[in-house]
C-alpha cells in the first residue's frame, strides 16, 4: 500500500482523519430526530450537525469543550459571531485564519463545507440549549464498556497490537475523555498538543524500501514522498532524496491501520470503545 506523508505527517494525518470522520457521518444511516417535533423554520438538519460535530469534537473540543459550552477557550453556544453566521462567513475566517495572538489556532486545511458542517453543529447547540425538548448531545461517555472491550478483542482487532495491561495500562489516567477520544481516533501529538506545548508520545515513523532504476535497493524512515520524490534517512542516518521515477517503492504506515479504522466505526462502536478505554485508570 502506497501512502504520501509529508514533512507535517501528523497534520496530514489530522486533517485527513477530519475527512474521514466527514465520510462515515455522511454514510451513516439517518437516525430519528426527537428535535423535529419543536423545531422552529430555521431548524438545523440534524446530519449536517452530525457531521460538524464529528470534525468539531476532536479539533476544537479540547479548548471549547466537546459540547462547545466553553473551556479554556470561550463558549460558542452564546457566541454572538456564531450567532450571526450564515454558511461559515463569520466563523469562516476565524477558522481559517486563527487568531493566533489570542490562544485561536489556525485550521487552514479546513474546507467551506466542513466548516458550514461546523456552523450547523454550534447552531443545533444553540438550538438544543435554548430547547429543552431538543436533543441533547451524545454525551461523550454514553457507551458500554463491557461492548467495548467486546469490541477491543474481537471485531476492533485492537488487541492484535494493544494491550490493556501493556501499552493502555493506565491511559485512562493519563489523558481526559476528548483527549482520550481523540488519540484513539488519531494517534498521536496533534496540533494542539503542539500548540499548548504538550508532549504526546511521538508517531511511529514509517518505513520505505526502494528498488531503484539501476537495481540497488535502499531502506530507512520516510521523511517525504511526493508524486515526484521520495525521501528518507538510510540506515546510517543520511538523509537521501530519490526520483521516483523508474523506482519501486513500499511504504509500511504503523498507522494506516488507524487511518482505516475511522472509517469502519459505528457511533455506537466508538462510544463503547472509548466507554471501555476509560475503565483503564
Ligand atoms: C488551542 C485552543 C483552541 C482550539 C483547538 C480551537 N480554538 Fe477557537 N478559540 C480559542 C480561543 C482562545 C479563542 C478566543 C480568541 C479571542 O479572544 O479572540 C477562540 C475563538 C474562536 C472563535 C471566535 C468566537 C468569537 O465569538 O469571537 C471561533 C468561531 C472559534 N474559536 C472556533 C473554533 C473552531 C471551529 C475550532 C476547531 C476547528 C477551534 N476554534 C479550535 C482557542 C481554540
Ligand atoms: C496494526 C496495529 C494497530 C491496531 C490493530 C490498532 N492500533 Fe491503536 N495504535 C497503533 C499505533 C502504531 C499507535 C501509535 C503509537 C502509540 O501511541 O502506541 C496507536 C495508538 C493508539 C492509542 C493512543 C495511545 C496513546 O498513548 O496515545 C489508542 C488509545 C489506540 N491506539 C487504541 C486502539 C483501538 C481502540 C484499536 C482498535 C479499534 C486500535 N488501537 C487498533 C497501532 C494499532
């Protein structure tokens, strides 16, 4: 299997798993809307929130709370930009743009419909706030960790490389359920660990063996690949650029089986897994 990283595998990974989130959301069978009843005409329709909330929850929750009622970074139920927004042409810029002076990462990956997907989720908060009939958010610690487990074992094949007693011993301690949710979802330091100046345990690089036109072969740890080049750090450590052109080239990605993964969970499956993660203490 070929994949591409970048220099930034981490924020490539990132954003991607963002559109894969986005896929399963739209893919996911239409589930019944106990806010329809009491909607009012500017009523949000519940998938496209389902799939703001998919990308909100792992790339904002952690500063504005899964719920967006606000944590270190401020609420944006009661947002008055938020408010007003149509589309994504309020929050739009803020998104895309940060305000990195004031605690705001930028998201320049992010594209108009995920972030009108997001302005739709805030606005069925607003909705479901202001409504108490309306439906609530699925908490994030709503699954059954017995299903969950179940899961790590069986169908989730987390077991062929986790163990509870091993690697996970004790996750749960370490890091709180949307960080938790997030590093299951997409392994690793993501950009706001990095932005708050958190360490998270560094991404298994991947691999790379070559064949190249003349018949050598060459190994070592990806740096870049392109369509045009690929590039690594051989065995001894120099660091080697190759056209790849004429060229055979295997990439092994510790990580693409999590890559994968996010497109195979249920909502229901995710939350027991994490449900099961957090009896890990
Ligand atoms: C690292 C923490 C952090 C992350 C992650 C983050 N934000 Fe923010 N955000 C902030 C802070 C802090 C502010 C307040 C900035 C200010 O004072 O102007 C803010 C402000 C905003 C505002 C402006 C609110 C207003 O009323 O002016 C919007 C909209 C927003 N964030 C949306 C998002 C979205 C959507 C995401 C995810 C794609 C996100 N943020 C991720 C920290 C964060
Ligand atoms: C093919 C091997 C493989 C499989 C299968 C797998 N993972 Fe992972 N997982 C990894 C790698 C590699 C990492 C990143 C390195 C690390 O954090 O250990 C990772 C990271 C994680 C982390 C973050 C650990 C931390 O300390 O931040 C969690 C939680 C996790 N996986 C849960 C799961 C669950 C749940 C499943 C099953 C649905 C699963 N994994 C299946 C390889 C795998």
């Amino acid at each position: 299997m070929h994949v591409y990283p970048c220099r930034f595998a981490v924020l490539v990974a990132f954003t991607s798993a963002l559109a894969w989130g986005q896929d399963q959301a739209a893919r996911a069978p239409k589930k019944p809307d106990p806010g329809a009843m009491f909607a009012g005409p500017d009523r949000v329709d519940p998938q496209v929130a389902e799939r703001g909330k998919k990308i909100f929850v792992p790339a904002c929750g952690f500063c504005h709370g899964a719920d967006a009622a606000g944590k270190s970074a401020p609420d944006l139920i009661r947002s008055q930009l938020v408010l007003h927004d149509e589309g994504g042409s309020l929050i739009g810029p803020v998104i895309h743009d940060g305000r990195p002076d004031r605690g705001m990462p930028a998201f320049p990956a992010l594209t108009k419909e995920q972030i009108a997907d997001i302005g739709a989720f805030l606005r069925s908060r607003k909705q479901a706030t202001s409504n108490r009939f309306g439906y609530v958010i699925q908490g994030l610690l709503t699954g059954d960790a017995k299903a969950g487990k179940a899961y790590f074992d069986g169908e989730g094949k987390c077991s062929t490389c986790h163990s509870p007693e091993g690697d996970l011993a004790g996750i749960a301690s370490r890091y709180e359920p949307v960080d938790l949710q997030r590093r299951f979802l997409t392994p690793g330091t993501s950009m706001m660990d990095m932005f708050m100046g958190k360490k998270g345990n560094p991404l298994p690089p991947a691999r790379v063996n070559m064949k190249l036109p003349g018949g050598e072969t060459v190994a070592g740890t990806l740096v870049r690949a392109d369509e045009f080049n690929v590039e690594l750090r051989d065995e001894a450590g120099w660091h080697r650029s190759f056209p790849r052109e004429g060229a055979q080239v295997e990439i092994h990605d510790p990580l693409s089986f999590h890559r994968e993964q996010l497109a195979r969970y249920s909502d229901t499956d995710m939350h027991n897994v994490l449900a099961y993660l957090e009896t890990l203490k």
